[in-house]
C-alpha cells in the first residue's frame, strides 16, 4: 500500500535530548548544524523556547544555552564556566589561571 511516515515530532524530541545530553553547553549555531530541524534556524529557535519553558536549558547570552541538570532549578543552576566559554568560541586557548584551573593545579577558582 503506501509508505509509512515517521512521526517526526518523537524523533526530533529524541534527537533533541540525546544532544542535550552530550553538549552541556552550546551555541545555537551547534544545535541547528547537529539536529537539522526542518525549517532550519528559525525551527530551532522555538524547539528550544520550548526546552527553556520546560526548564531543560537556559540561555547563558544570547544564542548560547546550558543544559539544566535534572532536578536543578534553572534560577539556581550555573553552567560551567569552560564549557560555556568553549560554546561561546570553539577555538578558544585558556590560558594562565584558567589553564591551571583546567589541570587542577591552581589553588583558586
């Protein structure tokens, strides 16, 4: 008879959260090159409006966002400030305190 559709809505709510998963912070330009939504950019923005309502994310500056721990409220919850930094420039270089940070070898954050 005819082809099957997938519904897309539980495949891109999977795909969504698996990304979550292994990018705790990202930029918006990530998230829409790594889950391709139809209707590109735009899409992606009100998939994660969505995420944010929810409190699964929240928005670190503008078009960067942090995944929000289960059971952490996003008000009281703070990203990792390296992670957010890589997600801000992705060819950043850490350097002096932030690079002994990194190694464990400084003796404050």
């Amino acid at each position: 008879m005819g082809k099957e559709v997938p519904d897309n809505r539980t495949e891109s709510k999977s795909t969504t959260l698996a990304f979550f998963a292994t990018h705790p912070a990202f930029s918006l330009a990530e998230a829409t090159s790594a889950l391709d939504p139809p209707g590109g950019r735009k899409a992606m923005v009100e998939r994660l409006k969505h995420h944010l309502k929810k409190g699964r994310l929240m928005t670190v500056t503008r078009g960067i966002y942090a995944v929000v721990p289960a059971g952490a409220s996003p008000a009281e919850f703070r990203p990792d400030p390296f992670l957010t930094a890589v997600a801000v420039r992705a060819d950043a270089v850490f350097s002096h305190h932030s690079a002994l940070e990194l190694l464990g070898a400084a003796h404050s954050v």
